[in-house]
C-alpha cells in the first residue's frame, strides 16, 4: 500500500483527503478487490462508492473525517509491488492503462521533490508549496474537477519557480519564494507551456499540457 498525493508531497493539511495505492498481481480484479476492501471494512466506513476519477477507477471512502480515495496497480509477477515508486519507463509501458496511471501518482510525487533537490533544500520548497496551495485553496483555485489547476500542477508551477529563484539568487526564504512565484506567473504569456524539462511531442489539444 502506498500513500500519494498531497501526504506523500509533505503538504497535507487536517482536512486533506488521503490517497493510496494498492499494487498487486494483475490477475487480480480491481472491482472484486474493493468489494473485499468494503466488506472488511464493514461499518467502519461510510459513504463509500467506487467513481472514476480523471479516467482512473477510484474507491471513495469515508472512514470518520478522513475521505479516502484508493486505486489498484496490477503488477505482472516479475514486478514487486514494493518496488512501485521505482518502476523503470519500460516497466511501466507492460502495465494497463489505470495500473499504470495509479504507478505514475507515486513516481510523479517522487520527482517533484527530487527535481527541486540541489538547486534548493527541500524543506524549504515544501514550505514554499505549502504557502502556494493556501492561497490557491482560499480562492477555489485548486479545483481540478471544475477545470482548474489540482494539487499536482500547483507543485509543478511551484517547482519551476524554485528552480527560476535559485537561478536568479532570490533567498531561500519560503515567503520570498512565495513573492517570486507570484512575480513569475503574474506575468505570464498565456498558453506558453510551463515545463520542468524539454517539452514532448504531443497532439494538438484544447486543453493546455502540464508536464
């Protein structure tokens, strides 16, 4: 079982959902493992149902005050579910598309941090992110479902300001990172793409890519 999302960044708050993923053998059928996820559970937890979640089967839970959302990897026998985090671009091309996408939420997490390593200490940029996602919070800025940035591409704009300060010698402050963030995206180009490394080759779309 393993956490991402906002917990696996270090920026969760008291009321944060707590996103997991379960890997294990790809014969395995995800609808019958969160039928025994249920079942276990019992009265336990509440108001559970499974959605779809950006095209990923997804079971929502509630247990108490903490709203769970759990995916399922399947792992061909030669991987380790263990081993998730660390799966090799060949790997995960073996794996279906959701097992692959709920990988990716692990990896991804991982990069974020590991990007930001060396060009600034990391305590520092999770400070800087959590300033970042506040006031995106207190506006309903972060709204992935209404077509707004979710969490994730908040940390990527985040990193690519850490990665601008420490080109530029702002201070390894996070409220002076949080100013630099601010100076950066204030002034924009709409549509030009924010990325962390060379741009991929990819179809036109109406939606603006986020890498």
């Amino acid at each position: 079982l393993h956490i991402v999302g906002s917990a696996r960044l270090g920026v969760a708050t008291p009321d944060s959902d707590l996103d997991l993923v379960c890997a294990g053998p790809s014969t395995l059928d995800r609808a019958a493992l969160f039928t025994a996820v249920r079942e276990r559970l019992g009265e336990r937890v509440t108001a559970v149902r499974e959605a779809t979640s950006a095209g990923l089967p997804v079971l929502r839970m509630r247990l108490g005050e903490l709203a769970v959302d759990l995916q399922y990897a399947g792992l061909p026998a030669s991987l380790s579910a263990a081993r998730l985090a660390a799966l090799t671009p060949d790997e995960l091309a073996s794996l279906d598309d959701p097992s692959r996408r709920a990988a990716l939420t692990c990896l991804d997490a991982d990069a974020v941090p590991a990007f930001v390593d060396g060009r600034l200490e990391v305590p520092v940029f999770i400070a800087m992110l959590r300033r970042v996602r506040a006031w995106a919070r207190a506006r309903a800025l972060d709204v992935g479902a209404w077509g707004l940035l979710g969490g994730y591409s908040w940390a990527l704009l985040t990193a690519f300001a850490a990665r601008d300060a420490a080109r530029l010698g702002v201070p390894s402050d996070p409220d002076a990172l949080l100013r630099h963030f601010f100076a950066v995206f204030a002034v924009w180009e709409p549509g030009r793409p924010v990325a962390l490394g060379p741009l991929p080759a990819i179809a036109p779309t109406r939606r603006a890519p986020w890498h």
